[in-house]
C-alpha cells in the first residue's frame, strides 16, 4: 500500500503548508501585505521549542511559551509595519523580506547552524492504517490542523473580534466609522498569524527537525499554498496546502526526491499560468 503511505505523507505536510499560506492570507486580508517573514515564524515556533526543552522546561510551557516569543515577533514586524504605514506596498512588502532576514541572522546567533529535533509529542507509538505505519505525530498534526481552521472558521463567522476583523479587511474606513479600533484588529492579525506558523513549526520539528534556515523554503511553499488556494481566501490555503503537500509526496515516491521542491514552484506558475485568482479566487476572495 505504498500509494496510501504517500498520501498520508502528503497531507501530514500538506497540513503544514496550509497552515503557513493561512498566515500570509489573515496578514494580507487585514493589510494588503504579503508577509515574507511568514516562515521564519514557523522556524522560530520550532527552534524556540527545542531550545526550552534543552533548558529543562516541561513540555506544556515550553509549548506555551514558544507560542507567546513567536507571537511577540509578529507584534514588533506589525509595529515596524505600522511606522512605516506611509510607505508604499512594495517598500513594506521590502520590509518583510528584510525582517526575515534579521530574524535568520538573530536565530543563527542565539541558537546555531546545527539541525535540531524534538522528541514526539505524544511518542513514538504508531498505529496500522490499511496496512500502512502511521505515526501518532503525523495523526495530531492533522488532527491539530483541522482544529484549527474549524476555529479560525468558528472565529470569523461568529465572534464579534472575528467580524470585526473580517470589517477590516473588507473596509478599513468603514469599520473605523463604526468604532471598530484598527490598529489593535491588525495587531491581532499579526498574533494570530504568528501563532499559527508556531504550532505548525513546533509540531512538524519530531518529524522533519529544524535549524534557523529552515523558514525559506517553508515560507515559499506555504506562500504558494496561498497562491495555488486563492490569495485572500485562508480556506483556500488548506486546500492549496494540501493539493502541494500530496503532489510532492508522490513525486518524491514514485519518481525522485530530487524533484519535491521543484513541485510548489511548477504548479505555482501552472495555476499563475491557467487560473490567476486560484483554485478558489473566484469565489472568495476574502474570509
């Protein structure tokens, strides 16, 4: 059953990936920017993990805690971009690039160059799918992925915060009319967004490991998921996330590993190339 294994292989990193262009798409619905630092998010969830495990820490707050330093990294880009907030798309869209960039210079110096792992989060134990291994890591990370975009679905839809956000995004002058406090709603957007890169790095680290590089080719994939679902549309993502996820799988099975981080690049350009709003563009554009 060697094609079963590639597909739950896929969607065990499809998921990641469709978490990472769900975070472009909740930054660029609020502000119109696409978020280059989207990856090092996901690297600083993961080496922040590992590293308080090192110092000792039990694993709940070192999850925890992960969470809140990669939610304050996306505080102080959200600042930057705020000072800057005269500035054109472009320059901030710079801006983001250069952020990056500083984040894997700073996480070079604080942590090193070294690859690091964690042990699983819930063991090594495995379960037998239609004869396939599957380990219990890759089930919480589908299992924690679809919480995930039910809450995120659940949030927009039925919480005032979540309407408010949605406002935002769709008039920002409109919602200010209607008292709604701009800039703590982007703020939470960039949190949000940190937060959701962080639970993907921590939880794909026990699988993939991780260094201070490893946000490059992540923030390209998930911002092809982005692309590939429908930019703007963050349930998109996950359908883009996964198309992406499962395509490398079988490639890299039945063909070459070799070729796996070429696929998010050949399909980016075929849906660019066919369908320029994206699989789901034209429905739904915005949350």
């Amino acid at each position: 059953m060697e094609f079963f294994s590639f597909i739950i292989s896929g969607v065990t990193v499809g998921f990641i990936y469709a978490l990472v262009g769900m975070g472009f798409t909740v930054i660029y619905n609020s502000s119109g920017i696409i978020n280059f630092s989207q990856g090092e998010f996901v690297m600083a969830g993961g080496m922040s993990m590992v590293f308080l495990l090192k110092l000792g820490l039990p694993l709940g707050i070192s999850f925890i805690l992960a969470i809140m330093i990669t939610s304050l990294i996306g505080i102080v880009l959200y600042k930057l971009i705020s000072f800057s907030k005269d500035s054109s798309q472009i320059s901030l869209i710079i801006l983001t690039l250069g952020f990056a960039i500083f984040l894997r210079g700073l996480a070079e110096v604080i942590f090193d160059k070294e690859l690091h792992t964690m042990p699983s989060l819930v063991g090594d134990k495995t379960i037998d799918i239609a004869n396939t291994v599957v380990s219990y890591q890759a089930i919480l990370i589908i299992i924690t992925s679809i919480i995930i975009v039910i809450s995120l679905y659940l949030f927009f839809k039925k919480t005032k915060t979540g309407q408010a956000m949605v406002a935002t995004s769709l008039n920002k002058d409109a919602a200010k009319l209607m008292g709604i406090n701009i800039n703590k709603i982007l703020m939470l957007n960039f949190v949000i967004s940190a937060t959701i890169a962080s639970i993907g790095g921590i939880l794909l680290t026990p699988i993939t490991s991780t260094n201070y590089e490893v946000g490059i080719m992540l923030g390209l994939k998930g911002f092809s998921a982005a692309i590939i679902g429908g930019l703007g549309n963050p349930f998109g993502a996950v359908a883009g996330g996964l198309v992406l996820g499962i395509l490398e799988s079988l490639i890299a099975g039945y063909i070459s590993s070799e070729y796996k981080d070429a696929v998010a690049f050949i399909v980016l350009l075929a849906i660019l190339f066919f369908m320029p709003n994206g699989l789901f563009g034209n429905k739904a554009q915005r949350v």
